[in-house]
C-alpha cells in the first residue's frame, strides 16, 4: 500500500477521485436538502406538471396551441419562437454588420466616420433600453385606420401587415426547404468531389438541380394552396383594424430592430478585423496577376477575412442568441417568458429552471458545433493570413 502511495500517478489519481467525489457529495447533500424542505412547505418535487393541462395561453405562436395543452407543448412553443427570434435577429445583425464593417475598412473618410459612429453609439447602450425604445417607437405609430400602405404592407401601431401566401404551413415549410434545397444543390454539385466531371463542366447537372426545385416549391405552393382563395392574400381594412395578410406583432418586430441594431455594431468590428487580417501580400500578389479590383474582393479578400473572423462570430451569436430572454421585457413569448410563466403557475421552479438551462445548452451547443465543423472545413493549413 504504501509503494502505491509513492507513486506520483497515483497520488494524482486518489487526489482526483478525493476532488470529484467531494463534489457530487455537496450536489447530493444539496440535492436531499432542497427536496426535504420542499417537502416540509408542500411542494412535490419533479417533471409530472409536464404533462397537466396549463390552463394559460401565450400571445405569440408558431405552432397549434390552446390552454388545453400541457406545459411540455409549451416550451416546445417557446424554443420554437426563441429560434424563430434568434435567426431573424441573427440574419439581420449580420446583413448591419457587414454593411458596418464593411464602411470601417472603406478608403473613404466619410465612410470611416460614420462606421466608427454607429458602433460608438449603439454598442455602449444597454440592450434593453434599446428594446424598449423600438418598442415605444412602433407602439406610438399610426392606428390601421391613419397607416399608410405601400407595396401591400402597413406600419401600425398593432404591428406590421404585410402580404402572405395563402398556403398551409406544412406545404409551406415544404416549399421553404425546397426552396433552399434549390440554392444549395447547385452550389454543392459545383464542388463535390463525387462527380467525374470537372468543376467547370457541371453546368448542366447545377441547372437541372435548380430547376427540379423550384419546380418542387411551385408544387407545393399549389397543392397547399387554400380552396377558392387567390394565392396572395392582402391585407385589408375592415373596421378599425386589418384583417388578411401576415401580421408581425410590435414585440417581435421590436426585438428584431433592437438585436440587428446592437448585434450589428460587434458584428461590425469583427468584420473589420477580419478584413484587417488579411495579409499585404495576398493583395499585392492578387493586383501583380492583373485581377480587377472585385475579383480581389471576391476571390481573396473575402475568403481569408472569414476565416479570420468566423471563430469570434461564432461566439458573438450564440451571445445574440441568449439575448433573446429581452423578449420578457416586452411580452413576447419566448422561452424564457414560458418558463417564468409556468414557474408562477405551477411551482415547479427548480425543474422549471433546469429545464430553461438544458433547451440554452441545447441551442447554444448545436450553434457551436456547427459553426466549429464550418471553420474546421475552411481553416488554412500554416500562416497564410499572417501579413
């Protein structure tokens, strides 16, 4: 026993075992302790409330829901809003960035100016305060009666009107994902390495894969087409209110502008540093092969500056992602707003909570992962970038 003892690795190992078994003793202990005082004051511990009836229903939805349903159905609503939330707020703060970062790294001085300005200014005010006055901004608009329409759409101080298919939601969905499919297929048979052909005698191969899906989105578009109604359906004024079209509802609309137009001033410096990034001598070698000035853009500036930039901005959207909670502040229900609901209603707090951190692990994992496994993808192999 005691030659064991002597040996370092050992040591380290019983040390290690000594540390984690510790630990899950202090979670165990904790873990009793908190049900048995649960238990004292009358509250049953665990996930059965999962499957009882709310009994509430929420102000926003992407799928079915009633106050019939139980609470699982609920924070699937959430995550689904919450997503739903994140990737517009995401695809926009991204579109602000880019169009920032792109300003911040321009030869024109006004252009600098207004770039180092804009992230000045909203990067050093509070998310929230910028949430609440988008959402004073659109609640304090005109009323459906005084909006003006232009294109189709109306912005109203009940939300934002805009033309929509009249369409199911599943053949709806379809058509999205065919719709993509259309983009990505042409894209990928350009690339792959399972074609015999070369990459630049592919063009037909890419135009069938383009036409075969749109003509799957124009396929479901009809099949999920509503009986005896026209395929766009515009919103009207009937009374003191629109009715038809899309309504996108003030509190969203709110969370959008306020994520886009913060996100978007971090976005910003990460594409300039990105750009920044960019070794002297790409560019000097790119303009010594006579390559115009977009095509050095395209071809070389472009495609080193993400490879510099994505590792930051995969860290900056899974920020942007989590500020999606801000929805409490002004009645959107997300995830976050589910869960502080059904804590109040149900009591469960501790399994409510948990709940709320595992769906965050989940969404903010599965963004890492992916963002990881596209920078592992297009990573240089030495210094390339260094300058």
């Amino acid at each position: 026993m005691l030659s064991l003892l002597r040996n370092q690795k050992v040591r380290d190992a019983l040390l290690q075992a000594l540390y984690v078994g510790t630990l899950g003793a202090i979670v165990i202990s904790g873990a009793l302790i908190a049900r048995q005082n649960l238990a004292a004051q009358g509250i049953t511990s665990g996930f059965d409330f999962l499957f009882k009836s709310t009994g509430w229903d929420v102000n926003f939805s992407l799928l079915p829901s009633s106050a019939n349903d139980p609470y699982w159905w609920f924070f699937v609503i959430g995550i689904a809003n919450t997503l739903f939330l994140g990737s517009f707020g995401l695809f926009f703060a991204t579109v602000v960035g880019t169009i920032i970062g792109l300003a911040r790294t321009s030869s024109n001085l006004m252009a600098q100016l207004l770039g180092r300005a804009y992230v000045d200014f909203f990067r050093n005010i509070p998310l929230i305060l910028q949430v609440f006055f988008w959402y004073a901004v659109i609640t304090h608009l005109p009323t459906p009666r005084n909006a003006q329409e232009f294109l189709g759409a109306t912005l109203t101080n009940r939300g934002f009107y805009v033309p929509a298919l009249n369409v199911g939601a599943w053949p709806l969905a379809a058509a999205v994902l065919a719709a993509i499919g259309a983009i990505v297929a042409p894209l990928w048979l350009g690339r792959t390495a399972y074609l015999d052909r070369p990459v630049g005698e592919r063009r037909t191969f890419q135009l069938l894969a383009l036409a075969a899906g749109l003509a799957l989105v124009l396929l479901f578009l009809l099949v999920g087409r509503a009986p005896n109604a026209p395929m766009l359906d515009i919103p009207t004024l009937q009374g003191l209110n629109l009715r038809g079209g899309l309504r996108v509802s003030s509190e969203f609309s709110a969370l959008v502008i306020a994520i886009a137009i913060y996100g978007g001033a971090y976005i910003g410096e990460i594409v300039r540093g990105g750009f920044k990034a960019v070794g002297r001598g790409q560019l000097e070698a790119a303009q010594s092969l006579g390559l115009a000035p977009l095509k050095i853009f395209v071809l070389v500036r472009l495609p080193l500056a993400l490879r510099a930039m994505l590792p930051i901005l995969a860290n900056q959207y899974v920020w942007l992602i989590k500020a999606t909670t801000m929805g409490i502040a002004v009645g959107f229900s997300d995830f976050f707003m589910i869960v502080a609901l059904a804590i109040n209603h149900s009591g469960q707090t501790l399994e409510a909570i948990g709940i709320l951190m595992a769906g965050f692990l989940t969404i903010n994992l599965s963004l890492a992962a992916i963002f990881n496994r596209i920078n592992k993808a297009i990573a240089l192999k030495g210094n390339q970038l260094r300058g």
